[in-house]
DNA sequence: GATCAAACATACCGATGGGTATGTCTGTCA
DNA sequence: TGACAGACATACCCATCGGTATGTTTGATC
C-alpha cells in the first residue's frame, strides 16, 4: 500500500488503476485493450501512457497493488499477541473479506499468477514477475508457519504432507474470486456474512478433533 | 465423454483436443494462437481448420470434454446406493481426482467459465456457453442436493446461506486448478494421497460436529 | 492407372492492438 | 506576457493473428 498522498497527480493515478483492475478483472489481460481502459474513463491512449509506460506495467501495478491489499488485511492477525489458533482464524477473516470487498484487484491478482510469460518478456518484466512470486511465497509462509505451530501444539491437524493441507485451506479462502460477482446493493454487513461461513468452514477442515 | 471410437480420424481428433488443452491452460485462450497449437503437434494451420471451423469451436469442443470428464468421475458416487454422507464423499473423492489427472482440461475447464465474451460472439457461440453454463449448474446442483439431504437427517451443517457453504466446499475441491503442477516423476499413488487429504478437508468443513 | 476425396500445407488478406511521434491546451512562474 | 512543462489527444506504424483461398500429396476405389 506504501503511502498514498492524496496530490491530484496521485488521484489520477489511482483513477487509473482502479479502472484497469475493472477491465482486467471482466476482459481478462489479453481482451484488454488500453484503449479499453481509456475509454472506461472516457479518455484516449494518451493518458494511459502518461502515468505507465507499457501495458505490461500498468498491469503489474494493478497486480502489485493486490497483494498490498492481502498482506495489509491479514497483518493485525499475523502480528497478534493471541493463540496460534486465534492469529489464523483472524488471518482468515481478513483474507476473505478483502476478497469480496476489493473484488476486481482480487480477480487480478489471481490470474497475475496465473500469467504464463515465458514468450514475450523482457528481463525487467520477469524481474517483476519473480520478485512478486517471492511475495507470494511469504505470504502463503505465514498461514504454513501458524500451521506448523498449531500442528506441534495440537491445537490443529494436517495431512501428511501440511503442505497440502495449506492450499486447500487457501482455496477454500479464495472461493469468492471465482464464484462472487459484486451486486449494486451489497452492505458491509452482507459481506461479513459471507466472510464468515468461509472462515467457520475453513477453520473447521483445519482443526483437531476429539476422536 | 460419449463414445469413443478409435479409428484414425478419431484418434487425430483426440490428439488435436489434448494439444489444445495444454496450450489454452499454459498459455490461456487469447495469447494461444492456431499457429501455436499446430506447432505443439508438429504441423500447420490447416491441420487444425480441417478438423474445427474455427478458434471458438476448438476451445469450447475442449471445454465441453472437461465437463464430461468431471461428470463421469462423480456419477459413480452420485448414483450409488449409499447413506448421503459417502455419497458426497465419494462425488468428492471423484471430482478431486479427476482435477490431478486430468489437470489441463480442468483448467481451461474453469476459465472457460470465466471468460467474458459479449463482445465479438455469435448468437450461436452464445448459445454453448448458455448451455455449458447450463451444464455447469447442474453439476452444482447435484451437490446442493447432497448437502440438503445431509441437513435434513442432520449428519452435514451448512451456514445461514448454504448455497456459500457449498462453494466454499467445491472450491477446496477445486483448489488443485491453482496451485497443482503435474511433474514427470507422478505417480497415481501420489494423486491419490493428494486427492485423500482435499477430500478430508473439505468433508470435515462440512460435517456436523457434536457440541 | 485414372479419379477422387480426405488430409493436410502454403500463401495471403484484413482487422486489431501495442507502442510512438507529434500536436494542443492549460496553468504557472519569472 | 512570454517561456515552459505537465497532461493529455490525435495520427500513424507495424507486428500478430484469425480466417480463407488455393495448392499438393496420399490412399482407396473402380
């Protein structure tokens, strides 16, 4: 997230990114033009190449910016001075309602891992690229971590391979990108609902139970 | 999956629909172009255009196969004459396997679901995606019904909202499609362990637990 | 062995879209 | 008030790709 001052150069821009995120997020990143994006803000190429130098970048940004989201919704429960149990559950919380509240960054971030780019990508771009699987990689690190602690404590339970059993936990979270679309008159409140039959069952496929 | 004749047209067809498969699910469907399918195969553009009247039809013909694919791993379960509780499991069971397997179907399986096409398709291009969107649900549907009955004899639990319960459930099962790559190395003792340990995640997340 | 169709390959067309080069307008500052 | 830079719009270039039109080879059939 870094620090977003509120300049009117700094308003553009995240005018910019919020409607790439859109057409990413319906069109997908090849059916999206930049003319498409332009024209979502009723503007021309021009613009768009003003603040990012390549279509390339600008999805990056948009992308860069997802994980931003992720990593500031579940760090309070990350950091909390709580049971391991209570950090994870929390950890989950926060994950699955930035999944339905920053829906279109979400929906990018997903298939931005998804990109297959071994065609067509300079050094730079792949750069890029690795250095956002390593993001990616420390924050599934986390959920592996508190894992681990509960496993030793007995608190939770994993396959024979936890690595595994983290993934499906994780999609299990991730659900709402594929099957949420966003309605007009959605509420905080409803959102929360949803969240919260996500975590309960998630949380619930984690713990150990009672024989 | 309907029958499957091996003469030699056939088989080319089936070799042409595997060639698809890998190319839509590495490369997603716009950056996968007809010259890069025909060269997975060693051949040219005719090759394809002899056997499919266009792009659109390639990828829904392999579209289609990947939604026969996950039925014929659940009708087995779906149909059995058993206590609803294994019959889930065994729906489950099927369809997780059938994701480490058959893994590029089930890929371009689901972005197929996602793509967006309003844009520049035909009626009668709409026309199949309304009817495999049909398919899709019916699919859903047979899960739904399961997990209804399961509440009703009070052996399964679900939130306020089942219908979340149940995409949270599929999406543990679907979890494979994001974070599975086959390796040369695999072995069917290897999908199944993987497979064994979705499956009771996501069971668990469903069962209703003594208080 | 001439005919013919299936099974491709090759050459080409037209549209789309990323990127660039250049123009234009507006506010700011000396 | 003139110079200048930021913030775009417009016009254009060219590579890619879906699709088509036209060969060419091969095997079966009479």
């Amino acid at each position: 997230m870094t620090e977003i001052a509120t300049t009117a150069r700094n308003d553009r821009y995240e005018e910019l990114l919020t409607a790439a995120a859109e057409c990413f997020q319906s069109r997908g990143f090849d059916a999206t033009s930049i003319d498409t994006v332009a024209r979502h803000l009723g503007a021309t190429k021009g613009r768009v190449y003003h603040y990012f130098p390549s279509k390339m970048d600008l999805f990056n940004a948009v992308r860069d910016r997802g994980m931003d989201i992720v990593f500031q919704a579940t760090d309070p429960g990350y950091f909390a001075d709580l049971p391991v149990l209570d950090r994870l559950e929390a950890m989950a919380r926060g994950h699955a309602r930035a999944m339905l509240q920053h829906h279109s960054f979400m929906l990018v971030l997903k298939d931005g891992l998804l990109m297959r780019r071994y065609t067509t990508t300079t050094d730079f771009q792949k750069e890029s690229l690795s250095q956002h699987i390593a993001r990616r990689d420390a924050y599934e690190a986390r959920f592996r971590e508190l894992l681990a602690m509960g496993l030793a404590e007995g608190s939770l339970r994993a396959g024979p391979d936890p690595a595994i059993t983290v993934q499906t936990f994780m999609s299990a979270l991730n659900g709402p990108v594929a099957w949420f679309r966003p309605r007009p008159g959605d509420t905080p409140e409803k959102y929360d609902a949803i969240a919260e039959e996500i975590v309960r069952f998630a949380m619930q496929g984690l713990r150990a139970l009672p024989a």
